[in-house]
C-alpha cells in the first residue's frame, strides 16, 4: 500500500466537508415547524433544479439522502469488485468460489431484509441505516487489516459477507422507503429514479476506481478506503430531517408484522405480482454480478482494471435508462415498459455471453445496464404508489428480499461454469432462463401491461 491510500481519502473526506459547509449555509437558522417535504425558494435559471429530470432535487432533505445512497453504493459497488478479485487471487479465478462468496452475502440479507422492512414501519428509518452502515465500516476496516497483514483466508471473506449481506438487508428497505418521506408522492417517481441513477453513477465510478486503485493500494488498501466512505455515508444520512414512523398503531411484534406484509402483498394481486417479476429478474438477471470476474478472465484476459472498465460500461448504461426514467416521469403503461425491459434484458444477456472482445461487449453492456436499472426503478416506483404509507417498509423489504435468494441461481450456475470450464455457457442459460420467464409471465398476467 503506497501513499496513493492517504490522498484518495483526503480527497473523499474534502469533498463531503465541502457540501456539509454549502449546505449549512444555505439553511436558515429556523428549523421547519412541519414534518413534510417543502420545496425551497424558486431555483435561478442555471439550476438543474428547473428541469423535469432534476425537480426533485430542490428538497433539502432529497439531497442528503441523494448523497448518502451515492457514497453507500460507491463503497459498496467498489468493494464488490474488489472482494471479487481478492477471491481471483485466493482461488485462481474459481467461478464456484466466486458464486460462493456472492451465496454468503445474498442469503443473509434475505432474511435481514425481511426483519428491517419490519422494523422500518415501527422505527426510525434513519437510525436503521445508519447503524447498518457503522457495521459496514467495521467490518469491512477488519477485511482491510487482515488483507493488509497478509492473514486473510478465503472464509474471512466468506464470514465478512455474511455480516454485510445482514447490513444490507437491514439497510435497504429504509434507505428506499425513506423517500416517500422527503419528497411529495406527485415527486416520487422522479426521486426514486435519480436516487437510482446516483447509484448506477456509483456503477461507473466505482468499479474502475477500484480497479485501478488495485494496482496501487492492493486489494487490503482499497478495503481500507471503502470502510473510511461507509463513515462519510453514515453521516450523510444523520443530516437528514427525517424520523417519521408510518404508524403507531400497536404492533404484532416483529414476526406478526413480518406474517401481516406478506398478507398485505399476497391480497393485492398487484403488488403480488411485482414481488414475482423482481423475483425471476433476481434469479436469472444479475448472475454477471458473481460471474463476470471469471468470464473476464476467461473471455478477454483482462486483470482487476480491465475488470473495472467492463463494470463501468454497464454503469454507463444503468446511468443513461435511470436519467431517461426521470425525464418521463409521468410514463403511462408502466407495467408493459417493466416487462419489456426485462425481456431485453435476458435476450441481451444471452447474447453477451459468447462476446470475445470488449468491442463487441460494449454494446451488450450499455443495454444490460440500461434495461436493468429502468426496470429496478419501474419496480420500486410501483411498489411504493401501491402500497399504504405504513405498509411500504415492509413492501420494499419484499422487493429486497428477492435479492437475497439470487443464490438459488447463481451458485449451481457458478457450479455448472466450472464443470463445463466455460462461464459462457452459464451466462447464456442464465439470460435465456430470464427471458422465458418474463415471457410467461407476461401471457400468465395480461393485464399487467396495461398497469399505469
């Protein structure tokens, strides 16, 4: 580890310093008497502000919350390419260990995220991500140091993953529920689309800052730096002007209120159906996220920043489909745009599978980002209108949960990479799985296209 670690942290720790000090001096001295979101004063004609894309961002509290999910992902999307290439170097590019380690992060926050969505409607959303993103930094400054030191073995991966697989399940349906909170439901859509373009953003950045960082820092320095963002991220959310509770109306205890979404959701054929369809994109459409280290290697020879340039072309593409789902904020026929993204985006992922050269990847990657990210944000926009102000905790871990049993998918086709020895093949299943499955869905739920 170089000094380039002491400067990038400098760096990253200027910057936020500088919006806390902005910010601070455009607030009055007065706090809000009121609880709702209200707009500030009209924006100058410079400021993005005025366009459609961007109105969501004359929310003070917006901002906050805009910046504190942009620094998590950041962390978060630089800290996957990371374990995933520490895991190249312990295991010699092994597609099932790579499976494997996504199978110790996903699987706990299938369940975590089904308590925090639960705890999301009794308590103060802030304090459940803030406190999730504390055990972010912890253990992920603890894979730094063991990394650093030389004493780090495969299992310490494994065990650190499964402590921010629970993080993440906790933290997740807060960070999205607490949306609804700083912004008008007329802006909802709007703010659900660029808080998810601030995280493609992260897509971009992070992976190839990553990447290279890599090559100076070593993966232990770069683990280091991630834990030092979690902070930053932590405090970002503190500044937000939110501890709003859906409900105090007496609770069930958290088994009970965990019994009563699934009720909720199982009722209305809708929002049942919008679990169902996140669920087969989960299973069959983020496979690469386990499975591009190994492909990388294998297809294109590349080394940890070529691998990081190969994640931020998709976050081009997820960045560009969540910018132009903003613009369109008042799209009719929202379910049809939803299912035809996920359409494309199993056709695309098939065909990506067999790509040898970045050339040909290029186009593949932008469209994979793109149609993915349209439909997460669709999916959660919908969601959200949907579901009763204190039922959207709980809805939102729903959609989280899906995530968490991407396993079920990604670890026998991790198995099935390395027993072939191509991870193609296992791309290519994965995508023609996906596109199926969109396919009957479609036909089994007609009316669902017709969904505004």
């Amino acid at each position: 580890m170089s000094v380039t670690f002491p400067i990038v942290l400098l760096y990253f720790i200027s910057v936020f310093f500088i919006l806390v000090r902005t910010d601070l001096d455009q607030r009055t001295l007065t706090p809000p008497t009121s609880s709702a979101p209200t707009p500030e004063k009209k924006p100058p004609l410079s400021s993005p502000t005025r366009y459609t894309m961007f109105e969501s961002l004359q929310y003070r509290d917006f901002r906050w919350l805009w910046a504190g999910s942009f620094i998590s992902f950041l962390a978060m999307n630089m800290q996957m390419i990371t374990r995933g290439w520490l895991v190249v170097e312990l295991r010699d590019a092994s597609p099932f260990a790579l499976a494997l380690v996504m199978v110790t992060f996903a699987v706990p926050s299938t369940f975590s995220s089904l308590i925090g969505g639960a705890l999301a409607d009794r308590i103060s959303k802030k304090y459940l991500v803030v406190t999730s993103q504390t055990g972010n930094f912890l253990m992920t400054l603890l894979l730094g140091v063991l990394t650093v030191t030389g004493y780090v073995e495969f299992w310490h991966v494994m065990a650190v993953g499964v402590v921010n697989g629970t993080m993440m399940g906790i933290n997740m349906p807060s960070r999205a529920a607490m949306v609804s909170e700083v912004v008008p439901e007329r802006n909802l859509m709007n703010a659900i689309s660029l808080n998810n373009s601030g995280m493609n953003l992260t897509r971009i950045i992070g992976p190839a800052v990553a990447g290279f960082l890599i090559l100076f820092m070593g993966t232990g320095g770069v683990f280091l730096l991630v834990s030092g963002i979690y902070v930053l991220s932590a405090v970002s959310i503190m500044l937000v002007n939110t501890n709003a509770i859906s409900s105090k109306a007496p609770r069930k205890g958290v088994a009970g209120d965990i019994k009563e979404g699934f009720a909720y959701a199982i009722a209305n054929p809708r929002l049942l159906g919008l679990v169902i369809i996140v669920l087969i994109a989960t299973l069959f459409g983020f496979s690469y996220w386990s499975l591009l280290p190994a492909w990388a290697v294998e297809a294109l020879g590349v080394e940890s920043d070529g691998l990081g340039i190969l994640m931020t072309i998709m976050g081009v593409g997820a960045l560009a489909g969540t910018l132009g789902l903003a613009q369109i904020s008042n799209t009719k026929r929202k379910g049809a745009l939803l299912l035809w993204s996920a359409f494309i985006w199993g056709i695309s992922l098939a065909l990506f599978a067999y790509v040898t050269n970045y050339t040909m990847a290029i186009p593949f990657l932008l469209t994979m980002g793109a149609v993915s990210s349209i439909f997460m944000s669709m999916n959660m926009t919908l969601m959200q209108t949907m579901a009763a102000p204190e039922m959207r905790g709980r809805m939102m871990s729903l959609g989280m949960m899906t995530f968490g049993i991407m396993p079920v998918s990604s670890l026998p086709l991790g198995a099935l990479a390395e027993y072939r020895n191509s991870t193609a093949d296992a791309l290519f299943l994965s995508g023609l799985l996906l596109t199926l499955g969109t396919v009957i869905f479609m036909f089994a739920n007609p009316a669902f296209r017709k969904m505004e």
